[in-house]
C-alpha cells in the first residue's frame, strides 16, 4: 500500500510540475484536464504527507528513550509517542478508505419508488409520509426533486409514487435507504387506540445514461392516454400521459405528471433505463434471480431494515443495531445521522 502511495504522490508533483510549463499554462482544455486530475489525489497525497511525517516524528521520538532521560521527561516521551501512535493509525485507517474503490454511481442522481406494502390504507399513509421525508431531505441537500408517477389514495397516501431526485452524491446517500421500512403507530382511523403495524418499500435505482443502456426502439410498445385526476379545471384535455413496455422484459415505466407528452415520455424512458441498468448490474453480480427484489422484498413485515416506532418515538435501523429517538425530526428530513451511521458501517465492512 506505501509503494502505491508513493507512486500517487510521484504523479501528484509531475502534474504540478506539468501545469506550471508555458506550453500547459497556455493549453486551457489539457490545463484542465490535469487539474481535475491533480484534484482527484490531491486529499489523498496530503493524508500520505501527513503519515509520513508523523512517522517519522514518532521514529524521533521513540530514538529518545535511550538517551538516559530522567523519570519526568520519560513519562513526557512516553506520552508523546502514545500521541503519535494515535494519530499515525488514524491517517493510515482514513488512507485505507480513501483507497478504497468509489462506487460508480455514487455520483448520479436517482430514481426512487416508494410503495405500500402490508397494511391497508396506513400503509399508503406510511408511503406518503416517507415521500415527505425524503423530499425534505433532498431540499436540504440543495437537490432537484420531480414527481415521475404516483397512485394517490383519497385519504392522503400513496399507493405508489416514483421520484426523481437530482443532485451530487444524491445516490451515494440514498442506497442506504432501500429496503422494506415498518411502522407501528395509532392509525388516525382506529377509534380503540390500538397500534397498528404497517410496511412500505423503498427501491432507490441510479438513473443510466443513455450511453450506458442502449434500447432498441423496436423492442418498446408505447401507449399515450389521458391523464389520472381528482377532476376539475386541472384535469388534463390533451392526451399526455406516456406507458411504455420494454417487450422482452416485460418493465413498464409510465409518467403522467407532466402536462407536456414530450417531457411524460422523456421522464419515462429515464425511468427505463434506470430499471434496465438495476437488472444489468445485478447481472454481473450474480443475482439475476433477485432483481430489484434484492432491494423491496415482497413487502412482509418480516424483511424490515427499519421500524419507525411512534408510541416509543424510537427509529431502529436493523442492519447495525442503531436506535435513535425524536421520529418527529426524523421524519422532517434530518437523516444525516442515521445515513452517516450507515454509510461508516459499509466503509467498515469493506475494509474487512
């Protein structure tokens, strides 16, 4: 791993080396090019900087226990090197994770769908309530948040809705999300105050190029119609709905939320791509059979990766034995703490 580092470290002063020559200097596209570059390493060769020279500090330092030190400044020394020692094993712990391969799509933006699963109309109403939660959390972020479709129920939920969020790392935040969320509150229809348990499932997709899926315009059935609604002046006149069926799979991506057929039929082909490019990448890791199962399961109470408990005002993430209190603010978007907590986790593992 320290050859490795210092062949990055020998490439970060060429660059800067590179970049100070007139003929770079002058050149505004190669100019650029090594300056993304040397912005990729940049982080990484000031942690190897810094383990470096803490190393050899603690070298030094250790060297001056043999010089016949008196009680006082030996204790001093001892001090110092555990110091060191601490500090050296935390740049090489942050290193390892620097090193570490990004995930490809950690930088794209998302298709998410949140759906009902057990549970009746609370279900729906859960659905809905992690609609908001999510979209809040994406405000805060600065992301650009698109309803794609939705199946409203006339209570206020959601038998399903699919969203597209935008936004830098929008992915690398949200994969942690996927999986099948438990409630157990009071539903506001229940008059006996007896706590219900509900479930809804999250598929959190990272939305593919064009470039990255190609779909032969042959293999897709598109059906235009008349828009959904609760009625009245906003009903849609015009035709603009947009379903289309990917025949030899059989994935059937709708979007009617736009009033323009144009944008419907871009915004569901966006949603297309993303569902080919989940089954593609389960391909390759070898868990075709699951397909986007791997992410909602069915919907059972049984397969939750997190209960949000409102009589406790307790949320349980199941995957690290993490509970936190204060749904309310949870439930406003404040999800830092818990992704944070998540993504430490995977870091974790991955670093074995």
């Amino acid at each position: 791993m320290l050859d490795r580092l210092e062949i990055i470290d020998k490439r970060y002063q060429e660059l800067n080396e590179q970049m100070a020559t007139p003929e770079v200097a002058s050149d505004q596209k190669q100019l650029q090019v090594l300056a993304q570059e040397r912005a990729s390493i940049e982080s990484l060769v000031a942690k190897y900087r810094e383990y470096k020279a803490t190393s050899k500090s603690l070298e030094e330092t250790r060297a001056m226990l043999s010089d016949g030190l008196d009680e006082e400044m030996t204790a001093l020394v001892k001090q110092e090197i555990e110091k060191l020692e601490s500090q050296q094993d935390r740049l090489l712990q942050e290193i390892k994770l620097a090193l570490l391969p990004k995930n490809p799509n950690d930088d794209k933006d998302i298709i998410m769908e949140i759906r009902a699963g057990a549970g009746g109309n609370e279900a729906s109403l859960f659905a809905a309530d992690l609609f908001r939660m999510y979209s809040r959390y994406a405000q805060s972020k600065g992301w650009e948040i698109d309803i794609i479709d939705s199946n409203e129920i006339g209570i206020g939920g959601f038998k399903e809705i699919i969203i597209e969020i935008k936004g830098k790392g929008a992915f690398s935040r949200l994969k942690y999300e996927r999986g099948v969320h438990r409630v157990q509150r009071v539903p506001t229809t229940e008059s006996s105050g007896r706590i219900h348990t509900s479930t809804a499932t999250v598929a959190v997709l990272p939305e593919a190029d064009e470039v990255e899926i190609s779909i032969n315009p042959d293999d897709l059935k598109t059906d235009i119609y008349h828009s959904g609604g609760a009625g009245g002046q906003n009903v849609n006149k015009v035709a603009t709905a947009v379903r289309i069926t990917h025949l030899p799979t059989g994935i059937v991506a709708i979007c009617q939320d736009e009033r323009s057929q144009l944008r419907n039929r871009t915004k569901a082909m966006s949603v297309l791509r993303a569902r080919l490019l989940d089954i593609e990448q389960r391909k390759q890791e070898e868990e075709l059979t699951r397909e986007r199962r791997s992410q909602v399961g069915t919907g059972d109470r049984s397969e939750k990766i997190r209960t949000y408990n409102f009589p406790q005002d307790r949320i349980s993430d199941h995957r690290i034995g993490l509970t936190l209190h204060n749904l309310p603010r949870i439930l406003e978007g404040e999800l830092d703490e818990l992704i944070d907590a998540l993504a430490t986790n995977d870091r974790t593992k991955r670093l074995g």
